[in-house]
C-alpha cells in the first residue's frame, strides 16, 4: 500500500513548455483532487474528481487541465506554463463523506 | 472569502510550553482535519474530527461544532514539533486555512 504517489518532485519549466505533473493512489478512493501552495495563502483547489470519468473545476482551474481515466491515477496537465503558475503543487485522495485525507509529496514548480 | 481562518499565523514557542492554535470555520461541514508540514516535507494528516475531542500522544484536538472551532493543543513541546500547522474541513469541498507556523526553541 504506497498510499498517494506524486511525481516529479522538482520542475524547472520554461515559459511556454508543457508538463504533466502524476498522481496515483492505491486507496480505492473516490474523490482525488489537485492544489497549490503558495506564500501567505492557504492550498487552494485547482480541479477535483468524484470518480472516474468524472473531473470539475476548483477554485483557481485556468491554465491546467486534468482527466480522471481510472480511480487510481488523476494527471494535471500544464498547457503553457506561465511565471505565475510557479508553486508548490500536491494532490490529495479520500473517501467521499469526510474522511482521512491523504496527500502526496508536493512537486515544487519553477516556471522561468 | 476566507472559509477557515487560523490563529495565530506564527508562533514561537520554549521547549515544554503549551501551545493552543485555533481554527474558526463558516461553512456546514462533515469533518475537520488537522494537518502537518514540515519544511520542504510533504503534508501529513493528524487528526480527523467531527465532534468532541481526540488525543494522539502529546497532540489533542477538539472541535465545537455549535460555535464553528477547533482548536489543536500540543503539550510538552519539542523542537521536533517545530511544522505548519493547517485546518481543513470538509464542507462540499476542502477547505483550507492559510497554515500556523510553530517554531519550538530548544
């Protein structure tokens, strides 16, 4: 049981190039969602997904795009990175119904 | 809009203080979450809470769901419980505070 799997871990991006950042869990778990961290701001939502095939927007969803083909594995896609989207991004699963939320290590993003 | 506001946002403490931080939310929630960060660490679940009070070693957390709070306490802290501390509940999404950041001088 690894839990929730994020990689890469580091990113360095230019202006312009395209990424997908992984997430995969071995939970069985419905709800798997995408945030970033970012100074004096707590994580905010970027997209989530109930199940598979099934994927909304959260708060801050301009610039990435995410697609839920399993339950298992829910990729965040970076169409043209931006200056502003440099941050500390992590992906988190759960059961749906307030349960235990696990994340994974974060990927500290640079997009110079 | 801030639906979970935390205090206070840094705090220092002396190796063996109590410490308290506390967690305020406005929305209908099923469950509040305390989290840990450590520097350049991944985020860690501490506690998962819907009512009244839970104690994991010198970590206790309990949530008044009347008055919308909760609050984290670590007794006898260490230098080792030097993290961020972050409320999240669950309302139809997570929601999250802006984090606590505790520094425990030896």
């Amino acid at each position: 049981n690894a839990g929730v799997t994020q990689t890469p871990k580091f990113q360095v991006l230019k202006t312009g190039q395209s990424m997908t950042l992984q997430c995969a869990q071995d939970m069985n778990h419905e709800y798997m969602s995408w945030y970033r961290q970012d100074p004096g701001m707590g994580l905010r939502l970027i997209h989530y997904s109930v199940g598979a095939g099934i994927t909304d927007q959260g708060e801050v969803p301009n610039g990435y795009n995410v697609s839920r083909s399993t339950t298992e594995d829910f990729p965040l896609r970076l169409l043209s990175a931006a200056p502003s989207q440099t941050s500390v991004y992590f992906c988190a699963s759960s059961f749906q119904g307030g349960t235990e939320a696990f994340f994974g290590q974060g990927t500290r993003l640079t997009v110079v | 809009k801030n639906e979970v506001e935390q205090s206070p946002q840094n705090l220092t403490a002396q190796e063996g203080e109590f410490i308290t931080i506390n967690c305020s939310y406005s929305v209908g929630i099923s469950a509040l979450h305390w989290l840990q960060q450590h520097p350049g660490g991944g985020i860690v679940s501490l506690f998962m809470l819907s009512s009244g009070k839970k104690k994991h070693g010198r970590l206790i957390a309990t949530i008044n769901i009347q008055e919308k709070h909760s609050s984290l306490h670590i007794t006898a802290s260490h230098p080792r419980d030097s993290a961020v501390y972050i409320c999240a509940v669950n309302g139809n999404q997570f929601y999250f505070g802006t984090g606590t950041s505790l520094t425990v001088i030896p």
